[in-house]
C-alpha cells in the first residue's frame, strides 16, 4: 500500500462528491414535483397482477377449503399471509385519472435520470478515493458514509426497475444527499492509508456487505417514515400497505445481507482480534440491530404485528443501524478503526 | 400440535391464560410451556435479549476494557461497587442475560420441534386434491390443446412440483425448502450457541508479552495472564515455542496522518514441538500464527529501552530491557518504571520517559514527535532509594511504583536531562548509576485456543444459507383439471401460501402445460 495518496485523484474525488451532492438535490426536487403533481400512485403503480389477486384473493379460502388444509397440516398463518395479501391489494382505492401538464409527467423521468446520473458520478468519486489512496475505499467513517448513500440510491434504483416505488425518489435521494453533505461538512479527512488493522481482503467482504444491507434497510426506513406520517387525504402517496409491503420486501433482501456481514466480520474479527466475538460496542450493536430486524420479521410472519406495530419495530431496527454507524462511532471508544473523525 | 400462532391458537391462549386459577400442576406445566413457546413470548424474549445487551456498550466491560473498569472504580468507588452488584462490568456473563437467552432458546426449541414434527409428517404426504372450481383460485387459466392427466403431470414433475393424480385432476405443489429452510435456520441458532458454550468450557486464552530477542513457550506460567475455560486441562495445552527475533513498524511520514503505522510485522522462529526444527513465521495483524488450531496474535507494541544499573556497591544490580507503557500512540512517548530489587545497599526504583523521536520544546522540556525510534532518548524523572514493598506478597503493576509505596522513597532524582543511546546518569549522593544502552520493542500477544470456532463457523454458514431459502422460497400449488368429453378444456389454478405475487410464475407453468418441454417455443399446430 502505497504511503501517500494521489493528490490529484483526490481531490477529483471530493469535487465528484460536490457534483453528486447537487445531482441528488436537483433529482429530490423533481421527485418532489412529480409527487405533488403527479399521477396518484394508487393508479400510477399498481403492479399487473395484484389487482386479480386482490379480486380474487378473498374468494380463494373457499376454493381450498378450510377442511382440507387442515388435513394437509396447513398453518393458519400462511392463510393470514394470504387473506392480509388480498386485503393489501384491495386497500388501494383509485381516483380518477386526470390529465396532466407535459413538464409534470417528465419530472419523475427528469429524477430518474439525474438519480442514475448521480449514482454514477457517486460511484466515481468512491473509486477515485480508492485509487487515490490504493485501497478499498471505505477505511474511514467519511467513506463509509458516502459508500451507504451510493448504496441506499442504487437501492431503491435496483428496486424502482421491478416495483413501482418511484415516490420513495424524493426521500431516498434526499437522505442521501444530506448524509453526503453531512460527510462533507463533519466527516472528511485527507485520503490516505487506513488502520492497520483494516488491511485485510475482509474489508471488501465484510463491510461491503454492512454498505449493502444498510441501503436496502434505509429505503425500508424511507416507507417506514413515510408510512408514519403519511395522513389520509395524501392521495400521492402510496397506500400505507404498499409502502409495508415494500419496506418488508427491502428487509427480507437486506437481512440475509446484514447477516452475512455479521458472520464475516466475525470471521474478521478472528484473524485480526484473537477471538470472533468479543462483545465490542460496535459488535453489540450490529447485534443489537439483528435481533430487532429478526424481531420484525417474526412480528410480520407470526405474531400478526402487521401495519403499524411492525413499522415501529422496523424504525427501532433502522434507529438501532444508525446509532451504530454515528453514535457508536463517535461515542463509544472501541476497537473497530472506522471513526477518524476529524478534529 | 404445531406451534404457529393461528387466531384460533391466540383465543385459547387467552383462554388458557385466563384459566389457570384452576389448572392443577400438570396444567400449569402445560400452561407455562405454552406460554414459553407461544410467537409472543418468543418476540418479546427476543426484545428483551437485545435491550439486555445495551448496557455492555455502556459500561466498560471486564475481559474488554478493564483499565476502564478500573478507571470507573477509582473515580467513584461506591457507585462502581453497586454497578458490579448489577454485573454491569460483566454484562454477557451475567445470570439475568444468561436467563433471558436462555428462556428464548428454551422456547427456540419448543416451538421448532413440533414444527420438525409437522413438516416431516407433510413432506411425506401428498398434495391435496384440486378443488373443485379452479377459476375461483387467485391464479387461473385455461389451457388450450387437449392435456391428458398424465401429460399434465408429466409436465409438472418436470417443473419439479411434487404431483398428485385423481380422477380427471392433477395437483402438484413445490416449496417445502421454505419450511425446511426456516428449521434449519432455527436449529442453526441452537447450534451456534453449542459451539460458542463448547469454546468458552474447553479453551483457552492467555495474553503475554514478549521482548525482542526473548522466547515463550506454551505453558501456564509463561502467560502474563491465562484464562482457561473450566474443563481445560493445564497439560494439554500446545506444547509449542517460539522466539521474537525481530520486530518492525512502518508509519507514514508526512502529511495529515503523519505517525500512523502503516504495518507492523514481527518475526518469529517457531518450533511446533520441543525439539522440532524452527520455521520462521511472520506475524502481522490479520495473519495470526496457526499450531494445531492454537492462534497467536499480534495485538500490540511497544518500546523496551534496555539499561544497565550499577548499585552503591558498584556492582551491576539490572541489565536489560524495560517494557514501556505508551502514553501517546501517536508519537509513541512512553512511560517506563524500572525496580531493581537487587540493588545494595538500598532497592532503587527509577521513572523514565521514553521518546523515540526526541526534539526539543519549549521551557526546557522535550518531546516526541514521531513513533519511530529516529532519535531515542530515556529521560529519567524519578529516582528513589529505599524498600520497593515488593515482598509484601501484594502483586504490583510492572508499569507503577504505588503512589503509598513511593511517599515513603528517598528521592534522588526529580529530573534529569534525557540521555541518548550510551550515556550514564550518575545518581546522587554515590546511590548508583543508570546507563541508557540500547532500545529493544516489545510485542503483546494473544494466545487463543477455541474448539468451537469451526463449528461455530459451519452453523453460522449453515444458518444464513437456511434463512435466505426461508425467505426467498415460496410454497406454490397448482391444479389442472381435464375436463371430459370432445368439447371440454383443461385448466389449471394456483396459488401460493405465503405472500408475494405468483403470476409470473403462474403463467410459465401454464405455458409449459401448454407446450410441453419447452415453454419457450411457439406451438406449432
Ligand atoms: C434466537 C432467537 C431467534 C432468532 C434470531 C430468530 C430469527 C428468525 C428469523 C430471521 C425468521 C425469518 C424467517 C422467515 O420469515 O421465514 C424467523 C422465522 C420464524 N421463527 Fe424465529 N428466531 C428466533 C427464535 C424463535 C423462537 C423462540 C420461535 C418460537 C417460539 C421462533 C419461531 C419462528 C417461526 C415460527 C418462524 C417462521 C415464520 C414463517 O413461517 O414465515 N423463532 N425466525
């Protein structure tokens, strides 16, 4: 590892990282106007095959009947999944369509595009960050910081391509550009070699995995937000059972993530600390924020916590994730190297 | 029965709730287990476990911040003492979280052993007969062309659901791997726990610290600080050895982060077995040495300056190295307290700072500037004649002189200008001198031995394994019913038992109903 970074790579890197930053305002902006003005989403998203399961679904217990999944040893609760399924489908009402100005319809595409656009150019200032200082660019909090905004808009990017959740946009990209600026402004140090003890390949696989699993959860902590204070005349906003429903399919990719990074930093932790687990804050922490998200996903799948008890839990879980990469990081001494906060 | 939580299972819990005013003993045993497994109290054991871990990122813990543990003992020695009586020192070792993890895997087990039970039962049984009236099932459509039964569940099995036949019907199902997943995942868990239970009752871990040029061999008493599991036989650790021929550290020397190390790396001559050949293996951070599953790790460094003491008497009362304290990591200004307990006529104890990288500062003083030894210097600040109370079988830090001890020295120094490599200083009043002769490193190791790392390690893996197919598959049903006669069609309905959308997939099945082998080509009647 090279002992001095590449001046000049690095201080491309911080003017990509400005240029991100006004990227992700502009495209929050036309997210923004596209929610005020635009096609309610209740109609705008409605995928293709939920409306016939929510028509049906309900019909659709009669159909197998209630003697015969007993006899197959059927659980009740995959018929609550299936019942609250249709119900979600159905909750959806749909006012009518209305015609709309050419300049609003292309916001929502403005915002995609400049969203893309701006993943890219994260992206870009990541890596130049990384050649500049000949390492895996997230050694430091400031890095690790901008690498969960990169991840958290090529999350909800990733899922806009197969859901309909373009209303997350202006929350989502608006997250990611404050934690940007909040970086900029409080977090950034001179690129440079890490710790000691971060020169390992598991830094590339633990903590790319941590930088994944936190993305996917903030956009399950965007509807989370959203679904709390969502009121319901906002007829642009989704129905709060599409936003449970895609904060619990965000969680359901993210948690077998944030497992495997748990178990790789454990693995980690091994080779570097002499022991794979050894109660350090940050390991209680990601422990902490584990048990919560698996305490959401029994709530959901068992215990009949759906709405908003379930969101809570999912927004505790997300409370749990961020104090553990701010406050853990900034308050509590430890071994995990991550903070080098300026100043 | 299998223990999910249908709304019919939370009435009778109420119910069961209600009751027991009137249960007998074996109704309260039923009752109590009930309780103990039911969704609900697992999810609030679950809370309860990661609430209960909070405190030990609050509160420095023993066995991973002790000199904070002890900093908070002498700050406030009362309130210390009631934090101790709560284990807040020792939070993962302490029985209200032992009870907590405990209770949520008894119920961990309660709940998945009947569920075992159950999916065993249903994996061997078949799927249920198609219902009568396929176009009321979520999933529909008719298929075109005139499939026989058998065709149909040919075409299915191929698909890889698990078919059925009847009269005129065909019912397949696939999926199981959900449930089988999600058990597995559970019983993982349980695993895990053996695993981490069987380290902590069969291993070990000791911590010891070595001088450039020095040796250790594995032996209890060798440890500066040895921490065996309860079933762990002091004979039976490793017998291996090893030698510190040579310890080096690079730090960055310009700019921002100017004193931080780039690496470290010491070399050792390892001898696996008394009298077996040495290998030399080089021990970084992350690269820990590896003897039979024993690991040595490399956690810390630091300066030993060697000195040679020469007594009233004149004669050598110390010749060697003196492991430092770092007080600042940055510049490595450390902080060293050599006891000669042989010196006559009185003992000698003897404070020195230790500057690697020495310049001068203001008023006289002098400081370090850089954590490589570019310019030694040991500055003496403390020389004291007088009885050290080390034989008052009270253990001393190596690192301090008790402060009770040190009132009662006769000081001969207070302060002394720092000496380079080679130089003397002469104690006053003809107590003796203190040569500064050379600078040595020294390196803290870590010692570990850990039975249950690998199976740790395989449930670990087998559980997220098990979890991502607990909740990425689904269980699908579908049926087709043949009609009879010339003018009637097949058709084929479907539904999935837990969530998410089933259409897609609905519609390849049927296509590959419709075409056979191969759903992608056009038919070409
Ligand atoms: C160590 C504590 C536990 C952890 C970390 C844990 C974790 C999980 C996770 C992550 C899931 C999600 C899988 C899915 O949704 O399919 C799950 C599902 C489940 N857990 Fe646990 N669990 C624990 C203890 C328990 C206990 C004590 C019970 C029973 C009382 C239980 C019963 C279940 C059941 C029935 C499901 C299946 C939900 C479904 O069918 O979808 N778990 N568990």
């Amino acid at each position: 590892m090279p002992a001095e970074a590449d001046p000049v790579l690095a201080a491309l890197s911080d003017q990509l990282i400005l240029a991100t930053v006004l990227l992700y305002v502009i495209a929050m902006l036309a997210y923004a106007l596209d929610l005020a003005f635009g096609r309610a989403p209740a109609e705008a998203s409605a995928a293709p095959a939920e409306p016939v399961l929510a028509a049906v679904g309900g019909a659709a217990a009669p159909a197998a009947s209630a003697s015969q999944r007993e006899e197959n040893g059927d659980t009740a609760l995959s018929e609550a999944e299936e019942t609250s399924e249709a119900g979600e489908g159905a909750g959806g009402t749909q006012p009518a369509p209305k015609p709309l100005p050419v300049w609003v319809t292309k916001a929502g595409t403005a915002a995609l595009a400049l969203s893309w656009l701006g993943l890219v150019v994260n992206l870009a200032a990541l890596a130049t960050r990384g050649l500049a200082a000949g390492r895996w660019p997230w050694g430091n909090m400031y890095e690790f910081v901008i690498a969960i905004c990169l991840a958290a808009v090529a999350a909800f990017l990733l899922m806009q391509l197969r859901y309909p959740v373009r209303f997350l946009g202006a929350f989502v990209v608006g997250a990611a550009a404050l934690g940007l600026g909040a970086a900029v402004h409080a977090l950034q140090v001179e690129a440079g070699p890490a710790m000691v003890a971060l020169n390992s390949y598991w830094i590339a696989i633990h903590v790319s995995a941590a930088i994944a699993a936190s993305g996917l959860f903030i956009v399950a902590g965007a509807c989370g937000v959203i679904y709390l204070i969502r009121n319901d005349a906002a007829v642009h906003l989704p129905t709060r059972e599409e936003l449970e429903r895609v904060a619990h399919r965000a969680i359901v990719i993210g948690f077998p993530i944030w497992t495997f990074a748990v178990i790789a930093g454990a693995l980690w932790a091994d080779k570097a600390w002499g022991r794979y687990w050894g109660w350090d804050p940050k390991e209680i922490w990601a422990f902490i924020t584990w048990i919560v998200y698996a305490g959401y996903l029994h709530a959901r799948a068992t215990a009949g916590w759906k709405g908003r008890s379930a969101t809570v839990v999912q927004l505790v879980a997300f409370a749990c994730l961020l104090f553990n990469l701010i406050g853990v990081n900034i308050f509590i001494p430890g071994l995990h190297s991550y903070a080098e906060i300026p100043g | 029965m299998t223990v999910t939580d249908t709304p019919e299972r939370d009435d009778s819990e109420k119910a069961a709730e209600a009751r027991p005013a009137k249960l007998g003993a074996v109704g309260w045993a039923r009752w109590f287990w009930r309780t103990l497994t039911s969704m609900r109290t697992a999810l609030i054991l679950l809370f309860l476990f990661a609430l209960a871990s909070i405190p030990g990122s609050i509160w420095p813990q023993r066995g991973v911040s002790d000199a904070m543990v002890g900093q908070y003992y002498a700050d406030d020695p009362e309130l210390a003492e009631w934090l101790d009586r709560f284990w807040l020192f020792d939070v993962f070792k302490a029985p209200w979280f032992a009870a907590i993890y405990l209770l949520l895997f008894l119920s961990l087990i309660g709940c998945v052993l009947p569920r075992t039970m159950a999916h065993l039962r249903e994996l061997r049984k078949k799927p249920p007969a198609a219902p009568r009236n396929l176009s009321r099932l979520p999933q529909h459509a008719v298929l075109d062309g005139d499939l026989t039964v058998e065709e149909a569940a040919r075409r299915l099995r191929r698909l890889r659901f698990r078919v059925t036949t009847g009269p005129g019907w065909v019912s397949a199902e696939k999926g199981y791997l959900k449930e089988t997943g999600n058990l597995l995942f559970h019983v993982a868990l349980l695993g895990l726990l053996v695993a981490i239970g069987v380290g902590a009752l069969y291993g070990y871990r000791g911590n010891v610290l070595v001088v450039e040029g020095d040796g250790f061999a594995n032996t209890v008493a060798a440890y500066d600080r040895y921490m065996p599991g309860q079933q762990v036989n002091a004979e039976s650790l490793e017998p291996f050895s090893f030698t510190l021929e040579d310890f080096q550290a690079t730090y960055i020397a310009k700019g921002d982060k100017r004193g931080q190390a780039l690496d470290y790396s010491a070399k050792l001559a390892v001898s696996d077995l008394p009298g077996a050949p040495e290998r030399t293996y080089e021990l970084k951070v992350n690269e820990p040495l590896d003897v039979n599953g024993t690991m040595t790790y490399l956690l810390d460094h630091g300066y030993a300056p060697t000195f040679k003491i020469t007594d009233g008497k004149g004669q050598v009362a110390f010749e060697g190295s003196v492991p430092c304290l770092v007080i600042d990591p940055a510049t490595f200004t450390s902080e060293c307290v050599i006891k000669v307990a042989d010196a006559q006529p009185e003992q000698l104890g003897i404070l020195v700072a230790f500057l690697p990288s020495t310049v001068p500062a203001e008023g006289g003083e002098w400081v370090s500037i850089f954590p490589g030894a570019a310019n030694p210097t040991a500055q003496v600040y403390g020389a004291f004649a007088g009885d050290l109370g080390m034989r008052d079988g009270v253990p001393q830090s190596v690192y301090e002189i008790p402060p009770e001890i040190q009132k009662k020295l006769k000081p001969l120094v207070m302060k002394a200008d720092p000496l380079a490599v080679g130089q003397k200083l002469d104690l006053p009043g003809g107590a003796g001198s203190i040569e500064f002769t050379g600078v040595k490193e020294w390196i803290a190791l870590q010692i570990t031995y850990d039975p249950g790392r690998m199976p740790a390690l395989l449930a670990s893996v087998l559980a997220t394994v098990a979890l991502v197919f607990s909740l990425t598959v689904r269980r699908r049903r579908v049926w087709v019913r043949v009609g009879e006669g010339p003018q009637a069609r097949a058709e084929a309905g479907g539904l999935t038992r837990t969530g998410g959308d089933f259409g897609e997939e609905f519609a390849s099945v049927v296509a590959a109903l419709n075409h056979g082998s191969n759903p992608g080509v056009k038919d070409a009647r």
